[in-house]
C-alpha cells in the first residue's frame, strides 16, 4: 500500500499492485491460479490495480496540495488563496479598427474583423460606429480579441471582413494590437506568492511597490518618494511618494496606493484619479504613466532559402522589444541578432536602432520615466 515516511509519501506502480494482488490471491485461493494477462483471473486484477493505482495517485494529488511546490491547478489555488495571493486570469487583447463606411450607415458593436489568411484570429468591435456623413469614410473603433492570450494582429494585417453587414466595405489596423495575456502558469503563481510573501514590512517603498504590482495587467512598477522638506529635483513636494506604473486600470491603480501608503503621506504624478476611503469619503490620489518612447528599426537581413519573408522579421523585432524592454531600459541594436537571426531563412543581419525612422544608431538611451514602444510600422527591412 502507500506508505509515508519522512520523505514523504509513496505510491505503488499498478504492476506493483497488481504483483501484490495476484499473491495474496494464490495464497487464499490456489496456488496454482492462472493470473497471465489471457485468464479471466488476470484481467479481474489489471482492472482492480488500474483502480487502485487511480486512488493512490488521487492521495498523492492531495498529500502534494499541502505544498505551494508540489501544488497544482485547482490544487495550487486553493493554497495560494490562504495568504491572499490569487491566479491572474487570462485577458484579451484590443486594437483600434479603422473601419470604412458608406453614407449614413451604422456599424454596431460586435462586428467581426479577421486576420488575413487566420479566419480564427478574429477582432470584435466593442462599440457602435457611424458614418453621418452621405460620402463613404474611415472611422476609428476600438475592438477586442476574440479570444485571450497572447493573440498577435500586426498593423495592417486585420483586414477581413468576417461578418459581412451592409455599408462596410473595409477594414484594417494602422498600428499593432496590443496582445492579451494567457492564464497565469503554475510556475509563475507560485513566483509571485513568494514574492508578496517577502514583502518588507519595514519598508514603505517596496511595500507599495509590491501591493501595485498586484494590480491586474500592472507590468512595472517603481515609488520615488521625498522624505525632506523642500521638493526635490524630480518636482516631488515634501514628505510625498511619486508611484510609476506601466499598465494597470488607472481606478484600480489609485485604490492601491491610496489603500498601500502611510497616512500623512502625499501623493504625486501627471495623473490623477478620485477614490473612496473605508468611510466613503473621497480622495484624490496621483502617480505617474510614462511617456513613450518610439522606437525605430532598421534591419539588413541577408536571406537564403525558403525565407519567411519581411514581415516575420519585423513581427520577431516587436516581439522581442516587448519581451526584453520595460521602463528605463535603454535600447540595443545588439539585442535583436538573436530575434532576427531565428526567422527561417535568414542567414545574417545588421540592426540599427533609433527614435526616428529609420534606424541609424547601435544604442538609443531611455529615460527613468519612459518606457520604449515597438510596432511593425516603425520598422524597415532590406532584405
């Protein structure tokens, strides 16, 4: 049977099972009994320890779930819920349509854009959209994924009408999507429960800093604060924090801080947004976004047979600017090689960075407060 010890506890194998079966079998009742895998004897005792293997594991899913290392699924929830730590849901990704109309007609909310050439990689618009007008015109609307995660559309490639209606004649995205976000693995729950576990107490700073991250869909976070007098360089008023926060719902956001910082305590930032305290009293907190910064690219890629084409190494170099680049990172022309050099087909490469296109310099420089963006628009290839 299954035994703990200590270490731990430990199932049989369902040939072990079945092994232990088959002697006390012969034991009570022959012991000459057939138990090969051909008699009926045998195959009562395969499905028996196939059951019996089914519960012990069973017994080991919930002996694991005591563990925020063993823990899984369902399992690993529960566990992390105790200490308030909750798993990040998937998201889904928005994009802005430009959607073209004929004359006085109306495009409603749930219209249906796809990829070209991915009919499942469909766009829905959230709202109405009209045209006044009585000449056919582009107009702007926000549409979402229809689906969560990690959904990639680049600019101008959503450009299929998937639900016909009258007076839509086309569609397209002048900039990329932004992507949505897949459901928090295991392995990354588990990371950020040690780290909101961690948490200085001692320190106020790293105390909001940790409880904004906590914050659906905040990607970045960093607490300048002014502990003297006088405001400091940074335009920080006395005795006051100065919270910089990438992503994130500005309400929920300001919930956080105003529910995170010490009272007394100001609040500083280019954005400012109205909140309840426990008593319904409203309070005004600020933080601060930062600034984007637009990136160009330009790439030289020497191509050999079958290359994937342009357009997969502009989609590499916006992956992998989003991947490696947050607030106050500068950027690296050296840092794409290895993007680049992964489409198929392409042999060798240059790369050359900057803030305005093409792309002229092997380094760009960002500042504290700003963060670099990426997009498939801004990005040249020679091929």
């Amino acid at each position: 049977m299954a035994t703990l010890d200590a270490s731990g506890l430990t199932i049989r194998t369902q040939a072990e099972i079945f092994d232990e079966i088959a002697a006390e079998a012969k034991a009570t009742i022959d012991p000459e009994l057939d138990v090969s895998a051909e008699s009926v004897a045998g195959q009562i005792l395969t499905i028996c320890s196939a059951k019996i293997r089914e519960s012990e594991e069973g017994l080991l899913a919930v002996y694991s779930a005591r563990s925020p290392r063993d823990a899984t699924l369902a399992g690993l929830d529960a566990l992390c819920a105790l200490t308030g730590t909750r798993r990040r849901a998937a998201t889904k990704g928005r994009v802005t349509l430009t959607v073209t109309l004929a004359g006085s007609t109306t495009l409603t909310a749930g219209a249906i854009a796809s990829v070209a050439g991915q009919p499942q990689n469909r766009w829905v618009t959230l709202t109405d959209v009209a045209n006044p007008g009585g000449s056919p015109g582009g107009f702007d609307v926000v549409a979402e994924a229809e689906n969560t995660g990690a959904i990639v559309a680049n600019a101008a490639t959503i450009t299929t009408i998937a639900t016909p209606s009258a007076g839509w004649t086309a569609v397209t995205n002048t900039l990329d999507a932004t992507s949505g976000r897949n459901l928090e693995t295991d392995p990354e729950l588990r990371i950020r429960r040690e780290q909101e576990l961690s948490r200085p107490g001692t320190a106020p700073a790293d105390a909001i800093r940790a409880d904004v991250l906590d914050v659906d869909d905040v990607t970045y976070c960093r607490v300048y604060e002014n502990t003297s007098d006088t405001t400091d360089g940074d335009g920080i008023p006395p005795h006051s924090i100065e919270v910089l926060v990438l992503g994130g719902a500005q309400d929920e956001i300001a919930l956080q801080i105003w529910r995170s910082k010490a009272a007394g305590i100001g609040t500083y930032g280019t954005t400012t947004e109205t909140v309840e305290d426990s008593l319904g009293n409203p309070r005004t907190v600020k933080f601060t976004r930062p600034s984007t910064l637009s990136l160009y690219v330009a790439v030289t890629v020497d191509a050999g047979d079958g290359y994937a084409g342009d357009a997969a190494v502009k989609a590499a170099i916006v992956a992998a600017g989003i991947e490696r680049y947050t607030v106050g990172d500068d950027v690296k022309a050296s840092h794409f090689y290895e993007a680049v050099l992964a489409v198929v087909g392409v042999e060798d490469c240059s790369v050359l960075v900057g803030t305005s296109g093409p792309g002229a310099a092997t380094s760009v420089s960002v500042g504290p407060r700003q963060v670099a963006s990426f997009d498939t628009t801004r990005v040249t290839v020679t091929s």
